[in-house]
C-alpha cells in the first residue's frame, strides 16, 4: 500500500519547487482541514497554488470562479503543462470543445473547473456524478464583490447563493492581490465566508522598484525608459483609449514592439493583440486599465503608467504585473497635475445622467487624492504604498524606491508657504479662487491677459515670489495641500482654497518642513510641450530584471522555449519561466536528475522537456 500524497509532495513533484513560500502552507492546511479562508497575498506571492494543491488531494472537483477568460485558459494550460487535469467552461469554447469538456468532466477526468462567475447565473455546472458537489469552491480575484474595491462586479455578488444552494456545503476559498479593510470585511459578508482563517504576506514586494517622475515631455521620459529595455516585456499603461492610440502610435514609429488594447477595440483585434503580447510576439502592451486582471504572463521586467490611476488599489495591482517571477522589475509613473482632472472627470462627468451614489462619489475622490499625495510626495513610496494597506514596514527608508534613493535636504518653507497662503486667502477676500498655475503666476508676477482682466495684478501679494520657478511654487502649493493648510474644490477644473490649521502659518505660529531634492536639473523639450519642469537627477534603478551570468546561454534557452511554446501553441513561460531559464543558467545541468533540481521542474515537465534542455546546455559546454 502506498502512503498518500502530501501537499508538500504535490508541490515537488507538479510544480517544481522544494519548499513553500510564505502564507501558502497555512492556506493549504486550513483548506484541507475543512475551514473557510480569506487570502490577500500580493501578485506573485503564489496564490494558485494555495487551491490546487488542495484540489489534487481533496475527493472530486474543485470549482474556481475566474473573472476573465485569458485568466481561465492561461491557468488552465499552466496546470496541464505540470501534469494537472484541469479544464474550463466559457464563451470561447466552441461547441465540439465544450461537449468535449463537458465529456472529460462527466468520466471524472477534471480535478480543477474554472469558470466566470456570469456562469453561475445561467445553468447548473456539469459535475462527474449527479449527485456530488464540489469539496472546494475558490473564488478568485476576490475584491471584486466590494464596490468600495476599484474592480466591482455585479455577478460576484451572486456567488454567496450558488455556494449556498450546494449540499453539502464545500469549504470556500476567496483570494485577493489588494484589498482594503473595508474591502477585507465586505468580501467576509458578501461571499457569506464561514469563520475564515485569515492568511495574509504582506502586501510588500521587495522585488520592485518603484518610481515617480514628473517630466516636463512625457513622450520623451517614455522613450527613454522603454529604450533602456527594448529587449523585454513591459506595460505602459494610459488613462483613456485615445492616449493608448496616441502611445502606440509613437512608441510604434520609433522602432517598437509594441501593441495596444482598450474596450473600444473589436474582440477579435483585442484578442490578437493580447495574444501577440502573452506569445512574446510583441514586447510591449500599451493598454488601458481593461487589460491586465488574470494575466498570468510571468517575464514583465517593467510596468509603466503614463497617467496617474485614479486610485492606489489599481496603481498597485497593475504595477505588481512586473516581476511575477520574482525577478527584479521596474514600475514607474509619469506624473502631471493634468492627470488628477482627468481622473475626476472619469470618476464623476463620464455619468451622463448624473446618476450616481453621492456617497460612492465622494469615497472614489478620496480615493484619487491619496493617489495624488503618492505622486506628489516626497516620503518613502513603499511606505506609502504599504500604509495604505494597513501594512506599513517597520522602517521608514525602503532603499528600493526613486524618493528614497533621491538625495534630499530639508528646506525651511514656512516664508513661502505664507506668501502662497496669503495668496490664497487674499483672493477668498475678492471672492475669487484660481488652480495652482494662476495662483503661482499672480506670485511670479505675471502680466498676463487673464491677470490684467481680474485685476489680479493689484493684488499686495502680486510678484512677491518674482524670483522663484513656478514649478517649485506648484510643489509647495502640493505640499500645503498633503499637509492640510490648503484643498482643493471643484472636478473639472479643480481650484485651491484655504484648509485647516492655515492661520496657525500665517501667524507664524508654526514653522514647515519640506523634503526637497538637493540637485536640480532641466529636461529640454523634445516634442512642443508649453513648458518644461525639473526634477531630482534620476536615481539609480533595480538591477535589470533578467541579469544572469551567462547571458549567451539565456538567449539560447529563450529560443528553445519560444520553439516549443509555438509548436504547443502556448504562451512561452508556460513552458518555463524566466526565473526556471536563469537557474538553468545558474546551474547548468547537464544530467536528467540535475535538471530536476531546477526551481519549476516538476516530474511532467521533466519527462517532457528535460532531454532536450540538457542536451542544448551539454552542447553549450
């Protein structure tokens, strides 16, 4: 008689690796011991494995609710790689697939189901035997049953009675990459969690490099980053469907790979297009936030945001698309004030009927100004990131992000932040309120057509900052804003008026601080932009996220795998990650057994590609 599998055992054997990352024993084992759970776990923390593994071992079939197809077909072409029989039920399937599916389900051939959550609503789900539910139900990307979350979903909020109506009832597993704790409490309730054990990592990602540049010329910083790693993958990701056009555009006619995706797009060139992306067949996905949820593609060495998102939530998840693997990765935001205005027309003036919970509205603002105070700031970004969370880290320095690795001084602006707050508060007097660029204007003393009309020009705060750069005065105006002494009112035009606690400036009660970079330096415009900006000389980024030793050998591993992925007609790194190549490069086995050491060689994978990746590692000695 042999002895049951572990999960330990399925770890080795399917999937390649030795030992479990943080989080995922505990999730297996509440699973297995028959307890609901609750697991936020950071993209890349191995969240798929917290329920398959389970899956193998437990009676039957499991069942995961999956948002999107893309996700569906890449897991389920991942898992039968490693020898899994999973399969999944969704609009793509033609009908001879879905009779076949359906064929495989019935014969007990499937141990993992995906399927959308819309399914639910439409028909019953075909289970081996009439009579038997599913031990397991998972439902993936989880914060989309909240409506305080940035991906809200309507058919999640059905899931709860579908679970309920079977008998008996399965154990039920909700993950998540982000969630709030409000958004935490919500999936609790709304997916009807019976007392869930509560597994969380950390939202923390050492492997990432964050940044935020405010560039004078955002194509020319566009350029130039996506120059830096023209040999591999990256986002770029807009906030509207005509700067995705207008980015693919430029980024196409300087010689890259690129491609784009957005809802305005026909389903058959949006699916090209993605495919071209997740094939390697093009290196880089210009896209709006439709694009990106359920994407399992493994080698994104960088994420770039050439808006501002409208909140920290989306932020954080589409940048934690880089680096899955754990390699070292790059996200990176172009930050203009331009993008708060846009982000609030998006969020309020895109309702043409102005049909909308004032309540929801105002939660989304608020949402937008913590985005606002991340790309303005000037404390650890990590930090920022994680706080929002709940999870701030015990230090206040990252080393791993651009405000941390910029060398700053702190600078005395209480004399400046009276000058500007007096501006402010002189125009209240007239009853007049301006955006940043006027009030920095009637300061530097502009002679304008707009100050002449008002009258502006007579004001006794007129040309007092005369010999600072506007660009400093908007800084600070953002800094009084983050700090309280100024707000902001209005959406579409958004305008500064007087905050909480300004008197105590005005009256010099109070002295301000400000982090200010020590070095500026001038970008010149390349592109016609009205004006230019600075900003702290750009520090030193992530080492690049596919540096190995010999990258000779890397490249012809990579050609390898392209050949197989293409003749399976699969993505590449379903066949091997980037992480699986570099250790091959690492370790250079040359025996069948070496190369069952290598991190993501299971047992299927190794019987089906071992002979032929040792051989060309043998023919490169």
């Amino acid at each position: 008689m042999h002895d049951e599998p572990t999960a330990g055992d399925i770890l080795r054997s399917r999937f390649g690796y030795e030992s479990f990352r943080p989080g995922q024993e505990e999730a297996i084992d509440a699973i297995l011991g028959g307890r609901d759970i609750l697991a936020v776990m950071p993209t890349g923390a191995g969240k798929s494995l917290c329920y398959q593994i389970p899956a193998m071992l437990l009676p039957g079939m499991t069942v995961v609710i999956s948002p999107l197809i893309s996700l569906m077909k890449d897991q389920v072409n991942a898992l039968r790689a490693s020898g899994c029989p999973a399969a999944f039920l969704n609009s793509s399937l033609s009908q001879a697939e879905y009779v076949r599916t359906v064929s495989e389900i019935r014969s007990g051939e499937v141990k993992l189901l995906y399927v959308a959550p819309e399914r639910l609503q439409r028909a019953n789900l075909p289970m081996p035997d009439e009579n038997e539910s599913p031990p397991l139900v998972v439902i993936d990307e989880a914060h989309c049953v909240s409506q305080w979350g940035h991906d809200f979903r309507t058919s999640y909020l059905e899931i709860a009675a579908f679970v309920d109506d079977i008998r008996p009832r399965p154990i039920t597993a909700a993950f998540t990459a982000t969630a709030t704790p409000k958004v935490k409490e919500d999936i609790r309730r709304l997916l009807c969690l019976r007392e869930p054990v509560s597994v969380g990592t950390g939202f923390d990602r050492p492997n990432l490099y964050f940044e935020v540049r405010k560039p004078g010329n955002r194509k020319a910083a566009l350029l130039e980053l996506v120059e830096e790693q023209r040999d591999f993958s990256g986002i770029v990701y807009c906030a509207t469907r005509k700067a995705v056009d207008d980015v693919h555009d430029l980024l196409s006619r300087n010689g890259f790979s690129a491609t784009r995706y957005h809802a305005g797009l026909e389903d058959r060139e949006r699916r090209r297009n993605q495919d071209d992306f997740l094939y390697d067949r093009k290196t880089v996905m210009v896209a709006t936030n439709a694009f990106g949820m359920g994407i399992d593609k493994s080698n994104v060495s960088y994420v770039i945001h050439y808006n501002m998102p409208k909140n920290i939530e989306s932020y954080y998840q589409e940048a934690g698309r880089a680096g899955r693997d754990g390699s070292n990765a790059n996200c990176i935001l172009l930050y203009s004030g331009q993008d708060v205005r846009i982000n609030d027309y998006l969020i309020s003036g895109s309702d043409e009927n102005g049909d909308y919970d004032p309540e929801l509205l105002a939660h989304n603002r608020e949402l937008l100004k913590q985005m606002t105070f991340y790309a303005t700031g000037n404390d650890c970004l990590r930090r920022r990131l994680l706080s929002y969370f709940g999870d701030p880290p015990a230090q206040t320095y990252c080393g791993n992000c651009s405000n941390c690795l910029t060398e700053y001084e702190e600078t005395d602006v209480t004399l400046e932040a009276r000058k500007i707050i007096s501006c402010v508060y002189r125009l209240k007097q007239r009853d007049r309120t301006f955006g940043k660029t006027m009030i920095a204007d009637i300061l530097r003393g502009s002679r304008g057509e707009k100050i002449k009309r008002f009258g502006l020009d007579t004001l006794t705060v007129w040309g007092i900052m005369k010999e600072v750069k506007a660009h400093r005065i908007r800084t600070i105006i953002d800094f009084l804003i983050g700090d309280g002494c100024l707000a902001t009112e209005g959406s579409e035009y958004p305008v500064v008026v007087l905050g909480q606690g300004y008197e105590a400036v005005l009256m010099e009660e109070r002295r301000l601080y400000m982090k200010l970079p020590r070095e500026q330096v001038t970008e010149k415009t390349l592109y016609g932009d009205d004006a230019t900006d600075t900003h702290a000389e750009a520090p030193a980024k992530a080492d690049d996220a596919a540096r190995v030793d010999d990258t000779d050998l890397f490249e012809k591993l990579r050609e390898l795998r392209k050949e197989i992925a293409a003749r399976e007609s699969v993505p590449a790194y379903i066949v091997f990650s980037d992480a699986t190549l570099r250790d091959m490069c690492r370790k250079k086995p040359t025996t069948l057994v070496q190369f069952s050491n290598i991190k993501g060689v299971g047992s299927a994978k190794l019987e089906r590609y071992g002979d032929i990746f040792v051989q060309l590692i043998r023919g490169k000695d």
